[in-house]
C-alpha cells in the first residue's frame, strides 16, 4: 500500500514513519513540498501522487496564537484538509484526517461521543471543526479521528515539558479541573495505518472516530505520574483554570468515548502508562 501522508516531523507523522509495517510506502511531506497554507498545491500532490490512501497529520496546532492568527489557521486547518479530501475523492483513496477534542463544548463529565453536537471555545477548536465538515461534504472516503493530549518523545508535548520544569524546580502548580486521555502518538499512527487501510477496502467504515489513551485523568496526575516514573521529585500543586488564564480557552472535559472505534476497527484504547514508559526510556 502507498500512503501518502502529509507532515513529516510532527509527533504522529514521525511516528508513522517509524512504525511503517512491511508491504507499506510512505512519501512523507514536510511544509517545504506539502505546505498546508496553499491548499489547491496540496490537492495538486494527492492527485499527482497517486497514492492508495491519504493520511493527514499536519496541522496548525499553535492553540494560543490561534486567536490571533484564526484566518491562517482556518486555511491550514479547514481549507486544506477539505481540498486534500476532495482531490482523494477525484482518485477514489481514503482519508484519514485527524481531529481533535477541542470541537466539543468541554463542559459536563461524560465522555464525548461522535455524535454529540459540537461547540468549540476557541479558535483553533473552530478550524478543526472547519476542517472536519470539508473533509465530510467532499465525497471522499474518509476517517476522521479525534484524539487528546498528545505525547511522545518527539517535538513539543505535556511530558517533556513536565521533565524539563520538574528537573528544575521543587514545586509546580498545574490545572487539575481539565480531564482527558493522554494518548501516545505511537499509538495514534499505529490506529491512522489500520484505519487507512480498512477504509480502502472498505469505504463504508467512513465516518467520525474517537481515540484517546486510558484511564481519564486530570494535568495535575498526569504530571505526577511523569514525575514518579521519571524519578523527579517536585511538589504538585493542583490549581483550577481560572488561576492559569490563557488567551485561548480550554475545555475542561476532554474525555472521549472511543466505543465505536473497537467496534468498526478494532482499535482498543491505549493504556497511556505503558507508552509512558516507553517515552521515558527513550528520552533517557
């Protein structure tokens, strides 16, 4: 299977690049040949390319200079991906598209299923959005996953941030009212492959997905979890959000019901402690 995939040094596409499965081709673009602003030159390659499915894992993920930057975002995010997956409609290849929680309100305590109605709170949450109702009206064959909190050893996430300040410093304080699914981006390309080529032989499985790691939990555990496995010993304070402002605002329920994803793929939610783990030797 060719696979096209577009980005290249991001958490999910270096790790798409890593776990490549025999029988597998991946033409990775990075912005300087797959640049998301100019997205007529992205459908151009999907078409040019010829692939036998599409991967979508770049996007404008700068949340907080979103809200200044919210027509470029849109392009990257919303218009983009809907041109990508109307040149895969042109060639009749699958997409898979990811997306993320931040479409959801993020109030109550219940898990997000994809079928709730959406309700972004800030800009980037109202691109992907965007992004995602392009991706639907294309007539493509398509996989939208939407995931939360991503980590891995690679780029800029949650844990490294965490060993760099818990190296330094004897107490943090950190939000504690926001809860989500860490998720390994290992395991979010390992879902993106099997999607990918399910929706190729299968078209009928199109539709919108749900993929964050397991058990839920809040910033604040998660940073002491991180501390525990990595041997560093800073205090935790647990704050609310509304004492850590930031431009963009932040959904506090990020939990995700990932039910019909097992169901239509087989894909079961990652125990994100295990990743861990794994994240942390190989940063050692």
């Amino acid at each position: 299977m060719k696979l096209l995939v577009f980005g290249q040094t991001g958490q999910v596409a270096t790790e798409l690049q890593r776990c490549r499965p025999n029988g597998v081709e991946i033409t990775a673009l990075g912005r300087d040949r797959g640049d998301l602003s100019d997205p007529q030159a992205c459908a151009n390659l999907v078409v040019q390319s010829g692939p036998d499915a599409v991967i979508n894992a770049a996007a404008y993920t700068a949340v907080d200079k979103a809200e200044s930057e919210e027509p470029l975002a849109k392009v990257i995010n919303g218009d983009a991906p809907g041109a990508i997956a109307r040149a895969c409609a042109a060639i009749d290849v699958p997409l898979v598209h990811i997306s993320t929680d931040y479409v959801f309100a993020g109030t109550g305590s219940m898990p997000w299923s994809p079928s709730d109605p959406i309700a972004p709170i800030n800009a980037y949450g109202r691109t992907k959005a965007a992004g995602e109702a392009a991706v639907r009206a294309s007539g493509a064959a398509h996989g939208i996953l939407r995931t939360s909190w991503v980590f891995s050893a690679h780029g800029a996430n949650f844990v490294k941030t965490m060993l760099r300040l818990g190296a330094d410093r004897t107490r943090l304080t950190i939000v504690s009212d926001q809860i989500g699914g860490p998720t390994p981006a290992a395991t979010i390309a390992e879902a993106c492959l099997h999607m990918a080529a399910q929706l190729r032989d299968n078209p009928a499985k199109s539709g919108t997905y749900h993929f964050s790691g397991a058990p839920d939990v809040s910033w604040a555990d998660f940073a002491r979890a991180i501390f525990d496995k990595a041997g560093l010993t800073p205090e935790v304070a647990d704050i609310p959000t509304t004492d850590y402002p930031t431009p963009a605002a932040r959904p506090l329920n990020s939990r995700l019901d990932c039910s019909t994803t097992k169901a239509t793929f087989g894909i079961a939610r990652p125990d994100w402690r295990a990743h861990l783990d794994a994240v942390l030797k190989e940063l050692r």
